[in-house]
C-alpha cells in the first residue's frame, strides 16, 4: 500500500508543530476511533478511525451526532499516524490545521457488514459500531462523490438503541481525556496530551528543560567570585553579593545570575538570532544606567556576533547576538539588566519578523485607563484574525507583539501598528494623545508605532527591569487583561519562575507563527 502517511508527512514540519510525525504499524489495543474538536479556520470535528496501522480521517464541519434525523457532510482528508489518536494541543499558527485540538471522544469500533474495512473504505461505504464515552451505536459514512481533488463524504447515525433525536456535540464540548475546553487548550499552549503514557502521566508541558538544581548549588557555594560552569559553558563571575536591585531584602548579583540561568531556556527563542541592546547598571539599578551594544573585546570567544555592515563611523560595529542560554547568563554577568532583541535577525536586518505596539501611559493615564487600550486593541485584533500576545512591561506600559511572514519592511509595520492604533484611539480620544513631545501630551498615553523600526526596540520577555525589587517583563494571556489584580510590576525574578510553572508562557503561540497583516483602511 505504500506509505500511508507520505501525504501526512508531506503537510507538515515537525520542527514547527507539536503533532506526532508517527510510524504506520498495528496497536495491540485493536482498532480504536476518535473524534477531535478542532479549531483551525474554521471550527470542524476529524473523525477517524484506525485501519491498516493508520488513522483513516473524516473532517466533519458539524461534528457527529446520536441524532438519526440528521446528515452531515464530511471530507475524507489524509490519514493520520496512530500516535495522533490522543493528540491535544495547539498546531501554530501557520502550519497546516494551525488552531486548538481537543479529544472530544474516543474508544473502540467494529466493522459492521465487511471483514477488510479498509476494502470496505476504498468501495465507498463503511459501516462502524463505536463505543466511545459521547458516541455510541451504528455510524455510516458513504461516499458522495465531488469534484476533482474533492472526497465528500455522507455520515449519518443509525436508529438504533444509542439514537437520540435532537443531540447536538456542540452541547458537550470538553475533552474526555483532559477534561479541558478549546478555549483552555488554546490559552495553555506550552502542554500537550500524549497518548503513549498513562492517564495521570499524559500532560506534559512543551517548554525547555530548565536548568537542573545543582547548577545553581554551585553557584551559591561560590564566594564573591569564581568560574561558574552552566549550560556547558565556564563562565568567571564577579561581585556576586553586589546589591543590584534595592529591596527588601535586596536583589544581588548573584541571584540576578540565578535567574538568568533558570529563565534562558524560556526566553532564548525571542532573543537568538538577534542583535541585542543592552541596557547595563554596572552599580544597581539605583544608579544611572547606560546603553551598550557594542560586543566587547574581552568577550569570550564563544559568545555570538553580529558585524553590522552598515556601520558608519563611530556606530557599533559588533553586536552581541544570544544564541544559546549561557549567553544569557553572560549578559547579566556584565552588568545588562534589561535585555533588548532586535525585532528583525541578523541575517535579514531590514526585515522585521514581528509588529509592535507599545502602550506608553502618560503621568494623567490610570491602570483602568491603560488596561481598556489594552482590551480595545485584544478586540481590534480579534476581530481581523490576527495572532498576537501582550505581556506586561515590569515598569508601567503593556506591549503587544504580532508576528509576521516574510516580506515586509520597517516602513510597512510602522504603518501598520500605526493604522490600527489610531483606530483604537479613535473609540477612546480622550485617552490618548498624538503629539511626539512628552510635554505637549498633557499626561495622555501614546500609542507608539515609531518602535517599528531598525535598532528600535522593546524590552525583552523575561527581562528583568532596572527598579527596586527586581521586577519582570512578563507576557500574559489574553484573558488576563480582564483580571482585577494584573499588575505591570506584578512579577519579580523571585516569583516569575513559580508563574511559569503554573501558567507557561503565553508568547510561545507567536513561536512558528507567519501571518499576513491585514488591510486597515
């Protein structure tokens, strides 16, 4: 028969997405079913059922039903691996399918009226008894016949005992394994549920392995220097007790360090690739601080560079670019306590792979204030399809960050970012101000688009921000925007990691994610 899933394989990168790439080959369960809700263009339920060592797959728009009275259209798709049986997670956006999954249902089936279902598939009608936890009884599917390219299929419910005249899936949207909604899936994007482990096993969290703990014991059995080895790297650290954040009690460098280790793996993916700004505050944050982006000479031969070939005279020269967690750690051994990525890569500076909008408050703006900007902008967003994550800036503003395809320039998202600002603003006028000087704003926020350009840039996610108590750059769900104790300052470097544990990290939806900017007139 070939291989099954060459189709399968041929849609997808697994480098990008969460589904397994999988193997055809017989459980020793027997033949199972299963029917996923998905949310991907547009919400449809895949029903498939495992024949040959594969998932033989229906996309149905509305979902299967106990109701006899009732047909439903569905398009045979390609066959999936049996490892997808239990798949629950979020294929990014981008990706074939990109959107939430959930198991709606599953169990086992017989074929009913053939001994080869798969005979049975290839001549058109297949005759299925399921036993699932919401789908019971006779399931028949039968080939319509399309257009070419097309496989339309009929699936109906028999009459029988398991009928239930009127039964609509839509009034039962949870999964059976996880207990979770789409909408829970989609917010929780760093777990997914495996199928191969047991039940009490099953989720597991997407996000890298973090740094194990005797890394950081030898970090504290260290005196107030030494050469500290973490993620394979021998790094000679300095003034360890050095107080860098006031506090009570107050941060040092030390455990500026400690994080910085424990938070790479999490924050490396917005940093790699790009040059970095540094912001550093070699004598606390108390004091005055100074940007530096020039890549040192006594920088160890290992850490990553950028030779700027546009460089005019007395312009840097070298960036340092993160490309691996111990870099990380490097710039916080330096002295940079913010961390600022460019929004385009090294390899393409002119070409931004992500928009920003940054929600600057004025001295009159409130919390409230911002936070409906904030809301307004979700909405706007929502309303025209596009993938975005705010996160909370650790001083006073919120961000929000689109990814983007290849292809567009500075000048086009600046343009962008500036059209659909100035449609929110438009709703709130009262809110926000225009003009470029601070002092000619009387207080009001600015919406600011000017971020959108080469060698401009946002704070990092996971930064640490130069203020007492060591607080955090700090993405956030969507939802949390209607939370009544979100805070801009509201995670530090000693209680972000425990907020990661619980919730993940919401800006991994912009991982992978390349979308078009729609029109904004």
């Amino acid at each position: 028969m070939g291989d099954l899933l060459e189709v399968y394989r041929r849609k997808r990168d697994f480098t990008r997405t969460p589904e397994p790439a999988g193997a055809t080959g017989w459980s020793p369960d027997g033949r199972r079913f299963v029917v996923q809700r998905h949310r991907a263009r547009r919400l449809h339920y895949d029903l498939r059922f495992e024949v040959d060592g594969v998932l033989v797959s229906w996309a149905v728009p509305k979902g299967p039903t106990l109701d006899p009275t009732v047909r439903r259209l569905a398009m045979h798709v390609e066959d999936h691996p049996v490892e997808y049986l239990h798949f629950e997670g979020v294929i990014p956006e981008g990706e074939y399918g990109g959107g939430d999954v959930i198991v709606w249902d599953t169990g086992t089936w017989e074929p009913v009226k053939a001994d080869d279902p798969h005979a049975a598939i290839e001549g058109g009608e297949l005759h299925a008894e399921v036993h699932g936890e919401k789908l019971h009884g006779r399931l028949v599917l039968v080939r319509r016949g399309g257009d070419e390219g097309a496989d339309p299929w009929m699936l109906l419910h028999k009459r029988d005992q398991y009928a239930v005249e009127g039964w609509d899936p839509e009034e039962h949207p949870r999964s059976v394994l996880s207990g979770r909604t789409n909408d829970e899936v989609k917010a929780d994007p760093d777990r997914m549920w495996r199928s191969d482990v047991p039940a009490a096993e099953a989720s597991v969290s997407l996000l890298p392995e973090s740094l194990p703990d005797e890394a950081i014991d030898e970090l504290e059995a260290l005196g107030t220097q030494g050469t500290w080895e973490v993620f394979g790297r021998r790094l000679k650290v300095t003034n360890l007790d050095k107080v860098l954040f006031p506090g009570d009690p107050p941060v040092t460098k030390r455990e500026l360090l400690a994080y910085a280790a424990r938070i790479a793996p999490v924050a490396l993916p917005y940093l790699e690739g790009r040059p970095l700004n540094l912001h550093r505050y070699p004598d606390g944050a108390d004091r005055k601080g100074f940007w530096h982006k020039q890549r040192p000479r006594h920088a160890p031969s290992w850490l990553g560079s950028w030779d700027n070939p546009e460089a005019d005279r007395g312009e840097t020269t070298t960036y340092v670019v993160a490309d691996e967690p111990a870099a990380l750690v490097w710039t916080a051994n330096f002295g940079a306590l913010e961390w600022h990525p460019w929004t385009s890569r090294a390899e393409a500076p002119h070409a931004p792979t992500y928009a920003l909008i940054d929600l600057d408050p004025g001295e009159r703006t409130s919390w409230a204030d911002l936070m409906a900007l904030a809301r307004l902008h979700r909405t706007a967003l929502d309303h025209r399809g596009v993938t975005a994550r705010a996160k909370v800036t650790g001083r006073r503003g919120i961000q929000i960050w689109v990814p983007i395809a290849e292809g567009y320039s500075f000048d086009e998202t600046r343009g962008w970012v500036e059209r659909l600002s100035r449609t929110v603003g438009q709703v709130v006028p009262e809110l926000v101000s225009w003009k470029w000087e601070v002092k000619e704003r009387k207080g009001l926020a600015r919406l600011d688009y000017t971020q959108n350009a080469i060698n401009k840039t946002l704070v990092a996610p996971y930064s640490p921000r130069p203020a007492a108590g060591a607080p955090v750059s700090v993405p956030i769900a969507w939802d949390e925007l209607d939370d009544p104790d979100l805070r801009p300052d509201r995670w530090t470097i000693r209680t972000v990691l425990d907020r990661l544990a619980k919730r993940g990290d919401p800006f991994r939806a912009l991982l992978g994610t390349a979308q078009r900017l729609p029109e904004i007139t």
